[in-house]
C-alpha cells in the first residue's frame, strides 16, 4: 500500500493505493477467479500501517463495525460463507477491487458464489453485516457511501438491494 498526499487533511482510505501480490485467494487461484487477473490480495488488517488502523489510539475498522472478511450462513443453508474484499490487478496492470462470496463446505475447497469487480484508482472496501444477514459494502470507513447485498431466496442468488432515493 502506498499513500500520496496528506493524511492530516484527506483520510488514508481516500488516499490509499493498494498493490495486490498473491496469486490467490483463500487457495483459489487468481486465473480461476477471474480470466485475464494476474494478482489479488485479500485485505487484511496486517497489510495496513498501524499508525494508520490505530490513528487515534483506537482500532478505527473496528469502532465503525467494519471488517475486511466476514464469516456466516447468509443464504440460510446449512454451509458457512465467508464474504471478503480486496485488490486485484489484471495482466495489463489495471488495478481496481473486489467483493467476493464464498462456500466453505467442511473438507472441501471453497467455491465463488459471488464476484464483483470494479476498476478503480481506490480500492479501499470493508465491509459490515447487518442483523438480517444483509451485507454491507463500504467503499470508505467514515461515509454514507455503501451497497447492501443480500441473498434473494426466490432468485435463488445474492442480489444487490436497490439505493433509497435521496428524495
């Protein structure tokens, strides 16, 4: 991750460009999450600077109930979830991030059950589980700019939810 500009006047997460370098993703590799993606990282807390994630004195992610990955049964079935985000980067060098939704099945590999992408200069995402399992995307840690996902049962498939309009 690297930073440009002043963290005293904009927040890191506004200013923080994050450079993916794994070939996989919870031990799926990054060509069989998406052709033509030549890296991609999972956030984690580790991979942002302490001074950073504490600025303050306090875990900022965490006093704004977010979190990188978040484990649980959001389609209601008997298997755990895990839905995470992070940085990917294409084999031309297009960076952007990314949402993904997968199984855990107990003794088998995970399976993608949700993938959204987005090519954009700023990556940072975390993410928030509300009481009815609806999961909430941020694009920043101290904003109103977020996505709600959340499994449709009659689609049979996770869905965005429609923005209320700002009327």
């Amino acid at each position: 991750m690297t930073i440009e500009g002043d963290t005293k006047a904009i927040a890191w997460w506004v200013l923080a460009d994050f450079h993916p370098f794994t070939t996989e993703v919870r031990g799926i590799p990054v060509g069989q999450i998406r052709k033509g993606w030549c890296k991609a990282t999972e956030f984690r807390k580790d991979l942002i600077p302490r001074h950073l994630l504490f600025e303050g004195g306090g875990d900022a992610m965490e006093a704004s109930h977010q979190s990188f990955a978040i484990e649980g049964n959001f389609d209601g079935s008997a298997t755990k979830q895990v839905a995470l985000v992070g940085v990917y980067e294409d084999c031309k060098g297009a960076r952007g991030r990314f949402v993904m939704i997968l199984d855990l099945p107990a003794g088998g590999k995970p399976s993608i059950r949700l993938l959204e992408a987005v090519k954009t200069p700023h990556q940072y995402t975390a993410l928030s589980l509300q009481d009815d399992k609806t999961i909430v995307v941020w694009s920043c840690m101290d904003c109103d700019d977020f996505a709600k996902l959340k499994w449709d049962r009659k689609r049979r498939k996770f869905a965005w939810l429609p923005q209320p309009s700002s009327d």
